[in-house]
C-alpha cells in the first residue's frame, strides 16, 4: 500500500510537471474578434485577441496607448490564442525604419523553420518602400511589387498566385505609403483564396492554400514596426479537409 501510494504521488507530479511544461503564457493582448453572425444581428460582441510567444522575447513587444510595437529583434513570431479558417482581417500598420521588413502570418503552424526562424503560412507582406533599394541584386533594383503587399505561400505552405511573380502574388498597383506612414490593409481569408486590400483597394489574392486553417502570427524580422486598429471577423465555416488544417498547439 506504501509503494502504491508513492507510485500515485510520483505519476501524479509526472503529470502535474507535464502539464506546467506544456501551459502556453499569454505574452500579451492586442486586438479584437468579433463573429459575423453575431455582428449582423446587431449584437457586435469584441473579444480581446491574446498573443503566445512562439521564438522571440518578452521585450520585442510592447503596447503604447492604442499600438502595438515590435523592435524587430530577435527575428521570429507570436501567434494567435486560438487557430481561425474563414475571417477578415483589417489591420493598420507602418514601418519606423527605411527599409523595415515584416509580416502577418495566416493559416500558419507557428512551427519556426532552423535556417530562418520563421513558420509556415501565408505571408501577408509588410515591407517600407525604401527595401528594394537596399537589396539590390547584382547591381539591379528589385521590382518595386516586393513592396505593395505581396501574397506568397511561406515554408511548406503553397498557393496559386492571382498576379504572378513566381510563385508570389503582386499587387497590381502600387499603394503603400512610407516609413512613418500608416498602412491599411483588409484581408478576406475564405476556403484557401485570400484577396487583399491596400489603403482601401483590393490589389491582390491567392487561391488554392495547401493550408486553410491555423494561426495568425505576427513577425517581427529585424526593423521597428508599429500596428493599431487589428480586428477579426470569424465567418462561417467552410468545407475543408484534414490535411488542409495545421497541427493545433
């Protein structure tokens, strides 16, 4: 009886250890997400967005009033609370350094990559204008379209660009505004195609995502960048098939 009770003791603090080894600290919150069913009956309940911290630090972020800022170092991501398949997206954002690189994650698995540090998804682009200008290649300025909101499936994530470059999307017209400038984009995610929207147009899209539900990761990836005014509107469900949803953390 002795043995057996040390025997319940230690399987019990195994599990206990397991569980606290396994618990997911919120690193912040930022953000809101509303239902569309709810939100066209009249009842537009919000609830808060939280934020895991998947490979940075508990300094690379922080809240100032209304915005959200990321010091763009170590490069990695935080993901969303919970994973999301059919939503909208709005989002503002601008960049705080010339040339500043980042990022939004959707329907990604918040799984980093070793070589890169970043998951895989769909990258929804967040570049300064001033980027291709410090990347030339081999002498030549890359096409200005790396900085107008491109699509692009990222990591093992692939997708069928609406406006080719590759196998990225381009925005068929330049409407991204400069550091210190904020940015609105509104992204429509509904069974594998995105269409995005820069400062009040739709420009661009994808179809065809391998993946079509997962997280949402926000990137930080070397430069100062500020959000605000991030909301979700989760729609309705849609038809979709096991391998097309990430493994859930």
């Amino acid at each position: 009886m002795h043995i057996l009770k040390i025997l319940t003791f230690v399987g019990l603090l195994i599990l206990s250890g397991g569980m606290v080894s396994n618990a997911q600290e919120i690193l912040f919150e930022f953000g809101e997400r509303k239902d569309f069913n709810t939100l066209i009956n009249g009842v537009p309940e919000a609830k808060t967005l939280k934020w895991i911290d998947v490979n940075t630090t508990d300094t690379t972020w922080y809240r100032e009033g209304d915005k959200l800022v990321c010091k763009g170092l170590p490069i990695g991501v935080v993901r969303s609370e919970k994973m999301y398949q059919n939503f909208i997206m709005h989002v503002e954002w601008r960049h705080m350094e010339k040339g500043g690189n980042s990022g939004i994650f959707v329907w990604c698995d918040a799984q980093p990559e070793e070589h890169n540090r970043l998951p895989s998804g769909v990258e929804v682009q967040m570049l300064e204008l001033d980027w291709v200008n410090q990347n030339k290649r081999n002498g030549e300025t890359p096409p200005i379209a790396y900085v107008h909101g491109e699509l692009f499936g990222a990591g093992k994530v692939t997708t069928v660009p609406d406006n080719p470059r590759g196998v990225r999307s381009k925005s068929i017209e330049n409407r991204c505004l400069g550091v210190g400038e904020w940015n609105k984009y509104t992204v429509v995610c509904v069974d594998g195609t995105i269409k995005l929207a820069v400062n009040g147009k739709f420009v661009n899209g994808i179809r065809e995502s391998s993946k079509r539900k997962g997280y949402l990761c926000l990137e930080s990836e070397g430069a100062q960048i500020e959000f605000r005014n991030l909301q979700i509107i989760e729609l309705n469900e849609g038809y979709i098939l096991p391998e097309h949803i990430v493994k859930e953390l």
